[in-house]
C-alpha cells in the first residue's frame, strides 16, 4: 500500500508541459531567428568573415528549397514558367 502523502516519483516523465499556445510559440520562434540572424552578423561583421554571408543566405535558400518541395507550392511556381 503506497502512502498517500508520498510525493509522486517524477523519474523520466519530469513535469508536464505547458501549453504556450500557436501564436506565442511562434513569436517566441521568430524572436529567436532574429537573435540568431543578429549574432550571426554581428559575428561576420566583427570577425570580417565577409564570406559568411552569401554562405549562410545559400543555406537559407536551401533549407527553403528542402523544406517547400513537399508542398504544393512547386506545382504553383512550375505553373507559372
């Protein structure tokens, strides 16, 4: 018989999550791309990595490409040419 007192045994569950909601998960999400694009210019400019920015727009536009080819907005840009 457990003791109905006894904190309950968190192990690898841990707390619940809270639920922050659509909107605030991706304003918090958006936040946070602008501190990473902000630091990574910041860096760039300091450093005079000059190069890092063209680098990281093409990894941009990659991951766009990677992320949008399984939508159907290549069928909207193909329609188009």
């Amino acid at each position: 018989m457990t003791d109905p007192a006894a904190p309950e045994p968190t192990g690898l569950t841990g707390p619940r999550p809270v639920d922050l909601g659509f909107g605030l998960r991706c304003r918090l999400r958006a936040k946070h791309a602008r501190t990473l694009v902000h630091e990574i210019r910041a860096h760039g400019a300091d450093q005079k990595l000059w190069w890092l920015f063209p680098v990281t727009a093409l990894l941009i536009l990659l991951a766009l490409a990677v992320t949008t080819t399984t939508t159907a907005l290549p069928v909207a840009v193909y329609a188009l040419f």
